[in-house]
C-alpha cells in the first residue's frame, strides 16, 4: 500500500499555494513546453493522492515555507539526454547524500533532505556548493528564494515532484546501479541520505597537497578531478591569474610546476610559454564565464577567498525568479542575490531607480549598463516570468481602489472629527449622525492621502471611486460663505472594545 502520508511529509512545503504544470508539446531538445500557474490554494491531500495515482494536472510545491525555512531542496540539471547513472556514481564518489530523480523533460533532480527545519538559505547555498563540485554551477537550485513576502502577495517557485503515476512513473529515484526504484524503495533511499539539521557543507575534493590555496574553488577542484580535454589552456592561463594574484615572484616557474602536476598530459613548451607571454602584458581577471571553470563555480565561496574573484571588484547582481503579483498597479518580486526584494513597475522598469532600491535593500550599488544591454536583461526576465506565467491575482487591499477605500475610511472615522459644520475648515471631517453621512472637503482628503504616500488616482478618478461608495459633491454654506464638500455614507464603526493589557504591579524596569 502506498504511504500517501509519508510522501507529503517528506516534501512538505508552503501550506498556502501550490503549483500546477499542464505539458502542452515536447521541444527537439527533450524540453517539454506547457504552462505552469501557481494556485493560491492550500495544497490538499486529495491533489498528493491523485498525483501519486497519476491524475493529471502532476502537482508541484514550492519548498520555501512562510517561515523561509525548508526540509528538502533540489539541483534542477536540464540537459537532455543526461547519464543519470554516471551521476549517481558522481555523487557517491564524493561521498554526498543526495538522492537523483528523473525529471519528467529526462534530465534530473537531485534532491538533499534534512530531518528538520533550515533557512532556506543555508540550503541554497549547501546545494550551489554540491552543484559547484560536481561540475553543474549555473544550474538552477530549489528552493529559488532565500526568502519570501509572503504578507505581499509572494510565494515562490515550485517543483514538480517525483513519482507522478506511483511506480509506474518516469520520474523515479535512480538506485546506484543505475536502475529505477519504486517508491518504497525512494523512501530507503531517502533514509540513508537525510541529514542534520545542520547542513554539513560539502567538501571540495583534494589531493594530499591542497592546490591554490586560498584560491578559486574551482580551481580547486579542477586540480583534484582534472582538467578535461580542450580546456587545458583556458585552464592554465586562470591558474596564472591565480598565481600573479599571490605575488610570488616567480609566478612563471610555479606555472609550469602546475602544468606537470594537475594537466594530463600537461600543455607543451611553446603552448605555455605563449600562456606566459600573455599573462605578462597585464593583470587579468578570472575567465569565469568561460570553460572549464564555469561548470564548477561556487562565487558565493570565491568571493570569500584571499585571491578569488573579490579582488575583480563589484559585479552585476545574480537576478532571477521574477514574478508579478496583479495589484492595481502591479508589484513585482525579484530576487537579487539571493535576496527577495519588491519592486513597483518604476523601480524594475529604470535602471537609476533600480540602483537605489539594490542599495537600499541589497546594501550594494549595479554598474550602470548601457541601455540596450538593460533592456535585454529586463527581456530575459520577463520571458522567463511570461513562459512560467506565476501570476496571482491581488486581493483587495493591495489594489488602488482597496487602498483609497482604506483610507478614506481611515479619514473620515480615525481622524479627529469636527464637533460641528463649521470645523469641516479646520480640516476634519463632520459627521451628521441622523442621516449616517460624513462630509470634508475634498483638499483635506488629499492631504491625508500625501500624508499615507498613496499618489495612484487623478482627481477625476479619485471623484468616480467617491461616488461608487455612494458619495456627491454639494456645496455646503459654512462660516457665511459656500463651501464645495463631499458627503460620502459613514463607515461600520468598531463597536468591540479593545482589550487592554494587564499590568503586573511593581516596577517594570
């Protein structure tokens, strides 16, 4: 009998949305295309049961909870076809607990489970370590957000999960002999794999003598597994960096003694000294982008480092995970550095305002990109909003309309009211209790919606949204002169009391 309970305590995730994905045509590539929406329901057991018994839509959950804590986290590797046992293999020769599913485009999740709790950040940063050793950096890590807003309308990316269909499903667990295992044998693999709290981060391969010491990681491990075959060069030449970078004087010789150690076969006589006739020129930065490093970065640790990439200066920020929220105007969430952040269309759309949001909220300040290269990235990101189309419809109070009813109920029953007619040029409003209708002036309003930072109406609009609560415009004759006033029908008042705390006697400090 399929344990449906032990299943969705494993991959417990947030409690208030959940994430669909309808598969609509398969790409030349192996990519399925389709469409993934997020509901902004409470995932229910009924939608794990049909998902095991593989009743389309497949569900998906978002690991990040409201607490931005999370039990289990993914490596999400999208390269089809994918040798899923080498993998396995890969990752038991490290020595890492992590179980490999198929994903249902054929390429893999590679799962890490903890017992409890952790900040969803420690788990992002122990799965882009593990990506980085293995030689898949650059790939997407589960959970996306080292934090969520949840109280704005936020929620996350979710995954897909395994074992759509039970055991009969193509996105089975991957046993070390390279075979499918069936569910109840994924929950052995899960036992043998969960770990802590805490996370142990995993540790770079190494030879006896550690190379590049306090260096790239990459570099690193390189070194340790080997330089493949086409990227010696590239290669050597980072190492140079590295080594002009410590400021040993005789960079050149300790080059070639890197090129005997780490490079099989290492480089020939005239391929390193044109490496060295380069390096000579000028101080280069790393060739991060480039292979074979890229496949093995771990920035957040490079930075870390006496003589990694910190010394390149500031760089870009690392966003991704755009999503839209539909407010009236709409909001956007954006990670930046691993950080969640909240954007009006402004501040996403100008890159100045873009800026000042990073620096108020991400303590750093972007270079400035040309136009054209920030509209690309604006592009990328928006692309990726639009195909995953993770757009929730707004609640009330985050509209324009929710909020100037807010406030205008705000006004006219928390502000202090006229004690009779004439007050209202005092600037409060007046209510006229035998008919339930308040009056004020239309300036006074204003200046409390200034005050609240609330500019989202003209005057016209701001007119139309008064009279759908039922108020007109009249003049009113105060003071001995007339007076144009808004009459708006009164607010619920509160009638419950407040209860006020008790306080124990004696001396509170």
């Amino acid at each position: 009998m399929i344990d449906f309970v032990r299943f969705m305590a494993i991959f417990e995730g947030l409690d208030i949305a959940y994430g669909t994905y309808k598969v609509e045509k398969s790409r030349g590539d192996g990519k399925q295309n389709g469409k993934a929406v997020v509901v902004r329901q409470p995932p229910t057991k009924d939608l794990w049961v049909k998902h095991i018994q593989g009743v389309e839509p497949s569900l998906g959950i978002i690991p990040i909870r409201a607490d931005n804590t999370c039990t289990w986290g993914c490596i999400d590797i999208d390269q089809y076809p994918l040798d899923h046992k080498g993998l396995v293999e890969k990752i038991q020769e490290l020595q890492m607990p992590l179980v490999v599913c198929r994903s249902k485009s054929g390429g893999a999740h590679v799962f890490c489970f903890t017992s409890g709790p952790v900040q969803a950040s420690d788990m992002r940063t122990y799965l882009n370590a593990c990506a980085a050793i293995l030689g898949e950096s650059g790939r997407e890590v589960f959970p996306k957000q080292s934090e969520i807003l949840v109280e704005r309308g936020d929620t996350g990316n979710f995954l897909n999960l395994p074992y759509f269909g039970g055991d009969e499903t193509l996105r089975y667990a991957i046993k070390p002999d390279g075979s499918a295992a069936t569910l109840e044998e994924f929950f052995r693999l899960y036992d043998d794999a969960v770990q802590g709290p805490p996370l142990t981060p995993p540790e770079t391969p190494s030879k006896p003598e550690q190379p590049i010491k306090d260096g790239p990681p990459c570099l690193q491990t390189l070194c340790a597994r080997g330089f493949p075959e086409g990227t010696r060069n590239n290669g050597l030449f980072n190492i140079g960096i590295y080594l002009k970078r410590t400021g040993t004087t005789n960079w050149e010789d300790k080059l070639a003694e890197h090129n005997q150690k780490y490079f099989g076969p290492p480089l020939g006589l005239t391929e390193l000294q044109v490496i060295v006739k380069q390096l000579t020129k000028k101080d280069y930065k790393y060739k991060c982008k480039d292979a074979p490093i890229n496949s093995f970065c771990n920035a957040g640790l490079c930075r870390t480092r006496k003589f990694g990439i910190g010394a390149d200066g500031p760089d870009s920020p690392k966003m991704s995970a755009l999503s839209k929220y539909n407010s009236e105007p709409p909001l956007w969430f954006l990670d930046i550095n691993g950080r969640r952040v909240e954007l009006d269309t402004e501040s996403l759309h100008n890159q100045t305002a873009f800026q000042k949001t990073c620096m108020e909220k991400v303590n750093m300040l972007p270079p400035t990109l040309r136009k054209q290269d920030w509209e690309q990235v604006l592009n990328n990101l928006l692309k990726e909003m639009v195909e995953l189309e993770q757009i929730q419809e707004a609640s009330e109070d985050t509209t324009i309309t929710g909020r100037f009813t807010a406030l205008v109920e705000e006004f006219t029953t928390h502000i202090q009211q006229a004690m009779d007619r004439d007050e209202i040029l005092m600037g409060r409003p007046w209510v006229d209790e035998e008919e339930q209708r308040v009056y004020f002036r239309i300036k006074d309003l204003e200046d409390h919606l200034n005050r609240n930072n609330f500019k989202g109406l003209t005057a016209p609009k701001m007119a139309q949204r008064l009279r759908d609560l039922g108020g007109e415009p009249l003049p009113l004759f105060l003071k001995g002169r007339t007076t144009r006033v808004w009459r708006v029908p009164c607010f619920p008042k509160q009638e419950a009391p407040f209860e006020t705390p008790t306080m124990k006697k004696g001396s509170p400090f």
